[in-house]
C-alpha cells in the first residue's frame, strides 16, 4: 500500500507564471569558462548533439567573418537534470551543489563545437574518430573569392594553423614559427574569435514544462517533447542510479539478472506514456501531462518500485483471470492505469472472487463503450474512483444502457484490429481459450501476429476470397466473421475454401472438432449455417453467442439466464 500521496493542484489554485526572459551579450571567453565551471550544461533530452567538422568549420569561418550565429537560449535554475556528462574524451565538470545551472535549449550544436575545438576533444562517431584539433585556418586565404577561411582538409602549396592551437597556444609561439605578417594575422583571428559577442537569451526560473515547450519549439519545428522525456531528464538521479531511460528499457526488456520485464509478459507494446501515467496515478490519482510534470524527483523515484510491482500483478490479472495473454488485445493500453491503480491500492493481493467480477466488468465496459478514444485522462481520474469502490467490493455506477450489448450491432461490426470494440470481442474470443481446428491444440497468439487486419492469428471463418467467388453482396470483413486461430492453418489448409469443406477436411483428422468450434463460440455446424454455407445464418448466429458471452461478462444477464438464452430463439 503507498502512503505517500502528492495531491495533485486544484486548476483554480494555480497562479500564471509571468515570464521575462534576459537578453544579454557573453564573451566567448566568459562562454566557456562557465561550460569549465559546470554552470553551462547541456540538457540529455534524447538528442544527438555532435556536428560533423565541416559545420564546424563553417562556425569559425562565420565568426572570423564577421557573420552572425544566431542566438543562444539558455534556461537558468536549480532543477537538476539529465545532462550530458562528456563530450567525446572531455569529462564535462558537475555544477557546484546548490548552485544555479544554465541548460542550453537552442544552441547546443554551436556552443558544443567551439568548445570542441578549443579543448580538441576527439569523438568516436559511427566508427570513426573525429579530432576536433584538424580544423585550420587557411593563411593563404583570398578574400576576393567565396572560398572558406576556415576548413578541415589542407591542400599542398599552401600554408595552415590550427584553430585548437590558436586558441590554446601563446602568440609567441606563432611569430617564432610564422612570418611576422602571418603571425600578425594569426593574432587578429584569435581576437576576432575570443572578443566575439555572442547574442543570448537567459530565461531564469521558468517552470519545466515552460522551458522544455521553448526547446521543443526552437529544436524539433514545433514537436513537442514527451512527458516521458521532460520527466527522464527532470528525475535523473545520480546518487540514486536513477536514469528513467533505462529503467525503462529495462522494464520493457529485461536483464540477465531480472527476468521479469514486458516483453516476456508479452505487454512489450505498452508505450513509455502508459508508465508514466501508472506512477501518477499512484502518487496523485490524477494523469494529467501537467500533474506528472510537477511531481517531484524524489517522489517519483520512491514510486518506481512500487508502480512495477502493481503494474505486472495487473498483467497477471489481465493474462491469468481474463485469459488475455497478448497487449495487442487489450482495448487500450491506458486500462493498464486504473488496474496498476487497483492493486497498488489493495498491497497487491489476490482479488476476491467478486472483485475478479467486477474488474473484468470494468474491462468489458471500458472496451465496449469506447471509453478511452477521447478525453482519457478526465475519464481515468472519474474510473480511479470505481476502482475505489471495487477495492471495497461494490460495484461502481454505470449507466444501465452500456452494460448491455446487442446482436444487431455486433453481427454489423465491421473488423478493425485497432478499434476498442473489436478488441473487446476478441478478449472474449481469446478468453474461450480457442483451439486449432486441425489438432485441437491451444491457439498460440503473439502480439506480432495481431497487429492489424490482415494478421496471421485473424481468420475469416467465411473466407473472403470464398466470399468474393460467390455471387453476392455479401460483406466478409465483419467481426462476427472473425476467429482466432494459428496463421500455418489459416494460409495453407483453408486458403478461400468454403467453410463446409475445410472443416470437413479438418474433421477426418481431429474428432473433437466440434469441440474446437464451441472455443470459437462457434456451437453447431447446423444451426450455424457452416455445414450449408449460409454466410449470413452463421453471421447471425454467432453474433448472438458473442452479445450472450459479452452480457455475462457485463453482468447484464447472470450464467443461468446465458445457458437459457444459447438454447432457446
């Protein structure tokens, strides 16, 4: 049970923030002073930084030119975030404990390559190195041509230094090895370089949110970051050993020392939204992007732990109670939320039998009625209170109207392997644990076999290529047409044969097929219309044993009351 609970700020309570941002002019010495200070650091969100020499010859060309550069954003504040602690083999400095630190938001490849040439850092890039001392200034340069003062090739006959020894080496050393006039000019470019005003805008104590807004819009052409991003920077720890990057690809994907991770559970489909949504829920009972950005790094860190171990005993309960083995099926990812919500609530113990009821009724109802495809995150924060009466055995409010579901609507679905409603009708199909019609072997589902229509682990029991020999208007790609079953089958036993010979054919072999068929809630070749090929029979047969399955899952009609409806018109 989690006791430390961060209550999410009421909207009316939240004051505007009024900003004002500092335009200013640095020195490029006070630059990079502050850079070996540890008080410029370079935000880690998830971006590469490193530009090729030929860009960054082209800055110093521009510099020397007289050209402008652009201006540099820098956010000023004591939050402390993911950042880059290297650049290539230069250990980049901490920023002194309590002390402001200024993140570069729009800038990052510039600043970095002027210090990569004063500092001649070496990079390893895609293999190679690259040595940021073999950029060189051109002493034979023309200035009648369009031809680069700056450049990172040499050409024989002329003559060259270094721009990294320009800015690192005494003048003295140049007029004893240069002409007094090189040696001059040499000195005029290292004065052009260090005295260059560099144009800078410092916005000081903007809230996270605010400034990681500015970066996504300067950086990224109007993309904004994810709340996942924000908050792996926002919550990096280095005494902790907390990076929430690979927490979460270890979450996801394992380790040799623990094994228990997504992809094993075959939840490997779950997005990096979902888990931040799931450690929210449990600190705030709120989901909202701005909540989960205001949540403070340590609590978020305590939650960790505590969010994984709710988030697989929901899994569990997903694949063990409601026989959904695959994420693929669920009907959102989000119902992962209210669940992880529900057993961090309960320590994460094992639901009585009418708390099984009445979360798997929860399932059923969010599916069914299209519950997430808008405004999900007000309606999550409405469904953690039915979670809370769960948790106390009751059965949350709903309306009567969408407990129940109807024939008629489901025999004109169409099949969408990505719509909510389609999906819940596949967990029901799935929780019959379906057979193989050939050995009547359990039907292996994997999430990449599910992905869209045309998967291999969905069957047209009325083929459509059959359907489209037939001369009819009928309509094959319904979701009362579907069936689960293994994709070997599916493309090389049945293919567009008609329902009546490939079952029969699976018959001469497998003496429960009929057996299988009812996995399928398929419960009679001849009422079904399978034996006669009656594609619109079956159709509306076995849209009347999927509604009958669903309304004993929403506990609209009880077991009992399905048992009389399956044997009577």
């Amino acid at each position: 049970m989690n006791d430390t609970t961060q209550t999410a700020p009421a909207a009316a309570q939240e004051k505007p923030v009024l900003l004002q941002p500092d335009n200013h002019n640095k020195k490029y010495e006070a630059l990079f002073v502050e850079i070996d200070s540890g008080q410029i650091k370079l935000p880690m969100f998830q971006r590469e930084f490193v530009w090729e020499k030929e860009q960054s010859a082209k800055l110093i060309d521009s510099i020397l030119k007289g050209f402008p550069i652009g201006t540099f954003i820098f956010w000023k504040t004591k939050e402390e975030l993911r950042s880059y602690k290297e650049v290539g083999n230069h250990k980049l400095p901490d920023t002194p404990k309590g002390d402001y630190a200024q993140y570069i938001l729009d800038g990052q490849q510039r600043i970095t390559s002027l210090y990569a040439i004063r500092k001649g850092i070496r990079i390893t890039k895609d293999g190679k190195e690259v040595d940021y001392r073999d950029i060189f200034i051109n002493m034979d340069y023309d200035p009648d041509t369009d031809e680069q003062i700056v450049v990172t090739e040499k050409v024989d006959g002329k003559g060259y230094v270094s721009v990294h020894d320009v800015l690192s080496k005494s003048m003295g050393t140049f007029y004893k090895t240069l002409s007094s006039s090189q040696a001059d000019q040499v000195d005029a470019y290292k004065n052009k370089l260090t005295t260059y005003d560099f144009s800078t805008i410092t916005i000081k104590d903007y809230p996270i949110e605010v400034a990681c807004e500015v970066f996504s819009r300067i950086n990224t052409g109007g993309k904004a970051l994810t709340v996942f991003e924000i908050m792996v920077a926002k919550t990096y720890d280095e005494t902790r050993q907390f990076d929430l990057a690979e927490k979460f690809e270890l979450l996801r994907d394992g380790s040799d020392e623990d094994k228990e991770c997504l992809t094993a559970a075959k939840f490997e489909t779950v997005p990096e939204s979902i888990i931040m949504q799931c450690v929210a829920a449990i600190i705030l009972k709120a989901v909202r992007s701005r909540d989960i950005l205001k949540i403070r790094r340590d609590l978020f860190i305590d939650n960790w732990e505590p969010m994984k171990a709710s988030l697989f005993t929901a899994i569990d309960f997903i694949r063990s109670e409601l026989c959904v083995p695959v994420s693929q099926l669920v009907p959102y990812p989000a119902l992962l939320v209210p669940l992880t919500y529900f057993f961090n609530k309960t320590g994460n113990k094992k639901p009585t039998n009418e708390q099984v009821r009445l979360l798997e009724q929860f399932f059923y109802w969010v599916g069914l009625n299209l519950r997430y495809s808008s405004s999900t995150e007000s309606k999550l924060a409405e469904d953690f209170n039915k979670m809370d009466s769960i948790v106390k055995g009751d059965m949350p409010s709903y309306s009567r109207a969408e407990l129940k579901v109807a024939s008629g609507t489901i025999a004109e679905t169409w099949f969408s392997a990505g719509n909510a409603y389609c999906k819940a009708i596949l967990c029901l199909l799935a929780y019959q644990q379906p057979k193989s019609f050939d050995t009547s072997g359990l039907v292996i589902l994997d999430n990449s076999n599910l992905k869209i229509a045309s998967s291999r682990n969905y069957h047209h029991f009325f083929p459509k290529a059959y359907l489209a020999g037939k001369d009819t208007d009928h309509e094959p790609n319904l979701i009362a047409n579907i069936t689960l079953i293994d994709g070997y089958s599916n493309k090389h036993r049945i293919g567009k044969k008609a329902p009546s010979k490939y079952i029969k054919a699976f018959a001469k072999d497998n003496k429960s097929i009929s057996k299988a068929l009812k996995t399928h809630l398929i419960d009679d070749i001849e009422e079904f219309g399978v034996s006669t090929d009656d594609y619109s029979t079956f159709i509306d047969q076995r849209a009347r044993a999927i509604a009958i399955a669903l309304n004993v899952k929403l506990r609209s009609i009880t077991p009992e009351q399905a048992a009389e409806q399956t044997t009577t018109e």
